[in-house]
C-alpha cells in the first residue's frame, strides 16, 4: 500500500464529504487555549486517514464550528519508527496514527500521536509543531518524542504531556503487555521537558526502574531516578509448586508476557529468589498476570495480600513488607522498604488474591551492591545503512553488566531516545526509528547491580 499523505500535502485542506460535516471521533482530545480562550477538538485512529481537527464553539455548548480540517497522516517512507510490527519489521500492514494531543508551550503548539501500532514494543509518541493551533504543523527532527522499545516495559505511544503542581513536565504512555488480548496495555508516566530550542523531550531511560517523586521544581529528570538497580535478573528461583509449563524461572526474565503458576490459589505458596550474594535492597515490585483470572471488572472486594520476606542463608527469614490485611487490589505492587535490608534471599509468601489462579509475571528486587559501577563499553560503532531509517550500533561486551542502554538523538547534547537491551540479547542493536535526511549521535552505557557507567563519547551515526 502507497504511504499516508503527508503533512505538505494535506496541510489547509479539509474534510470536502458531506458525511465529515460531523465527526464522529475516535481518540478525541479536546484542547483549550487559555491565551486566545478557543477550542478545539483532534482525533482520529486510522491506517487510511490522517489526524482531524475542529474547532469548538464555547458560547453554543463546544458546537462543531467550521469544517473538520485534515492535519497529517504517516510516512512510514521517510519516517522509520513509523513502521509497522515489531522492531518495525511488518511490511504486510499500513501502520496506524491515532491518540493525538496537543499540548501548548513558549507560543508553540505540539500535536502529538500515538504510532505506529497498539501490539508492539515500537508503539511510540511523535509530534508535528506549529505556530497556529489548526496548522500548517511541521513534522518535529527529534521523534519520536516517546519511545521505548527495550526493558520490562515496553511501548509509550498513545499519551499526552502535561505539567505537575510543581511545574514538571510529564509524559503518559501505554505500554504492552498483551497477555489476554493483543492490545492489552497499562498506564506508564515518564519525565519530560522542553530544551532550550523548544525541543519536547520525554526521558524513559530507566523508566521501569524507582524513581522518586518529585516535591518541587526539579532541573534535570536525573534527579529523580533513585539509583537502585534491579538486582533480580536471570537470577536462581524456586516455587512451593508450579502448574503445567509455567516454572518459577519466568519470575525473573523481565518479561511481563511469561509468568509463573501456582498449581492452587490458596495461603502459604511462596516463591524464593537467590540473588547470588548479599545485597541491599531496597524495594520489591510483584507484578500480578490475569491468567484465566475470571474477573472482569473490579470492585472494594478484590485485595492483593502477601508477605515479604528476606533472609541470609534461606533459613531464617525477616518481614520487610507485610500486606497481609490489605483490603486494596495491588496488581503491580510496588514494596519500598522502610531502611535498606542487607541480603541474599527473597521470599514472596502468598495470603489472598482474588483471581481464580495464583499467577505473577515477575517479581522485581532494587537496590545497590555496594561495589564500583560496570566500565563504559568500548568499541562503539554505528553506521547508517543505505536505508537512511536504519542503523546498526555495536560495541564490546562489559563482564558482568546486566544490560546496556544505547542513547541516541539529533545531537550530541540531544540523546533523548533509549534503547535498553540486557546483556544476554547481545552486544549489536539495528536502530530502525531513524528519519531519512536528519542527523544523528548514538552513545551507550552499561548497568549492572552497582550502578550504571559513565556515558561513552557520542558517535555520529553515518
């Protein structure tokens, strides 16, 4: 199929059937302008047709006002993060735009979009900019703004940007789980800013790792990110019981698509996770699946409780975390100890949950091994293929390091995109979300249970 229109050719047209007369939205956002005081609506969702907008009539109840204007569609042709599939490698569907929102910043307006797909870890924000609210909006260098394609979580398409009572910038996303249905998703929130050139930038480095939240105005999102490291990885696990082919391993592999099942739902199953040495920990996650659960919606009678234990030598065993009586459902609870706890066993004990099976993707220990941070890799390499949306980074591998993260963007004060990668995925990573003709620098660190590295010197991608 021919790619979407693009933003030049559909810039001041509309909508010309009778039927777009009036809209029938699908992903709206209204927008208010508190400068000029008007209205508008966006929307669409779409792999034949581009954005919409309208603007609304205050004084008649937000009344359509005018003819719905076509914005922009997709161009996954210069556009690389705009395929489909994923990693981008589905030629066989016509990606979708969906999800826009419009976010007002220095004078400047940001439509953004969710691209190029729900079902994916590529599924991503980007963002056209304009001076007028209905356009002509011109296609931003630095996308996506809003992408995560690497890590536990994965996808951060589909969201909005907005500030805190502080005045931080924030960014939503939903990311992929797909575990009962192909578009099953939750809620991410990542730090965002504008840079000096009116840049809108959304940092998801670390984005699945603690971060703190902020009391007042912060300078950098580095501030907020604790340090903790996950501290659980690929590490030893054993189970009271385990069903069929669902073994306590996948409790550890950061993948929220394979999980672990009890053989009963009842009090007393455990599962134990042997971190290899001591360590301080410093928080637990345990990530609940909906596995054949037989709830369908929720109520004030659904509660997640458990125990938290840890141990030395996995026979005596301290509680660092108690929600044995909780009465909140907890389907991604998240444990930050009261003072750190210096150990090498894990223990997750079981009271109550309200699913019909016991189930949990994984269980996710942070803290600090109290050793020196992992070397920066060396040997970095990244060349642009004859496709100019492609690129391959390379490097030599770092003994020890849990995963690396390959940071990229339009300059090398800009490297605003991440890709996580864990080191058993390998030391090479094809960047496919480039756009033909902008330039580009990659850089990488490695991370391991002590920390993370020193950022390598960034490299253009040619």
């Amino acid at each position: 199929m021919p790619p979407l229109p693009n933003a030049r050719e559909l810039e001041a047209k509309t909508l010309a059937r009778p039927d777009s007369v009036q809209p029938g939205p699908w992903d709206p956002q209204m927008f208010h302008d508190p400068d000029t005081e008007r209205w508008f609506l966006y929307w669409n969702s779409s792999n034949a047709y581009p954005l919409h907008a309208i603007e609304l009539d205050k004084s008649k109840h937000l009344a359509y006002k005018g003819t719905p204007r076509w914005l922009f569609g997709l161009n996954p042709t210069l556009h690389g993060w705009e395929r489909f599939g994923r990693d981008h490698r589905d030629t066989t569907v016509t990606p979708f735009i969906e999800g826009a929102f419009m976010t007002k910043h220095a004078g400047r307006y940001y439509l953004q979009y969710g691209a190029p797909g729900t079902e994916y870890n590529v599924y991503a924000t980007g963002t056209y900019v304009s001076s007028d609210p209905m356009g002509p909006f011109t296609y931003a260098p630095y996308n996506p703004v809003a992408y995560k394609p690497g890590g536990f979580v994965q996808g951060a398409g589909h969201g909005n940007t907005f500030q805190d009572v502080h005045g931080n910038w924030w960014n939503t996303g939903t990311p992929w789980v797909a575990v009962n249905w192909n578009f099953e998703r939750r809620i991410g929130l990542h730090p965002a800013g504008f840079d000096a050139d009116g840049d809108l930038h959304v940092d998801t480095r670390f984005g699945d790792f603690p971060h703190w939240l902020p009391t007042k105005r912060t300078q950098s999102s580095d501030e907020l990110f604790t340090g903790w490291m996950l501290l659980s990885y690929r590490k030893l696990t054993t189970a009271s019981s385990a069903s069929d082919s669902f073994p306590a391993s996948r409790i550890t592999d950061e993948n929220p698509r394979t999980f672990w099942v009890a053989r009963e739902n009842r009090p007393g199953e455990w599962l134990t996770i042997d971190l290899g040495r001591a360590f301080d920990v410093r928080a637990i996650q345990v990530n609940f699946t909906d596995y054949k659960s037989g709830l369908f919606a929720t109520d004030s009678s659904y509660a997640t409780r458990f125990r938290l234990r840890v141990s030395d030598d996995g026979r005596r065993w301290r509680t660092v975390g108690d929600l044995s009586r909780e009465t909140r459902d907890h389907p991604n609870a998240y444990v930050e100890l009261a003072s750190p706890a210096r150990a090498r066993y894990v223990r997750y004990e079981h009271v109550h949950v309200a699913a019909a099976n016991l189930a949990i993707s994984d269980i996710r220990v942070f803290g600090l091994g109290g050793g020196a941070p992992p070397a920066t890799p060396t040997g970095f390499t990244a060349h642009r293929d004859r496709d100019e949306r492609n690129a391959m980074v390379a490097w030599q591998p770092v003994p020890g390091a849990v995963g690396y993260n390959v940071r990229w963007g339009i300059a090398p004060s800009k490297l605003y995109q991440t890709y996580q990668r864990f080191a058993d995925e390998g030391t090479t990573l094809e960047l496919r979300a480039l756009t033909v003709g902008q330039a580009y620098w990659a850089a990488i660190e490695s991370f391991d249970e002590n920390g993370v590295s020193r950022l390598g010197a960034p490299v253009e991608i040619r």
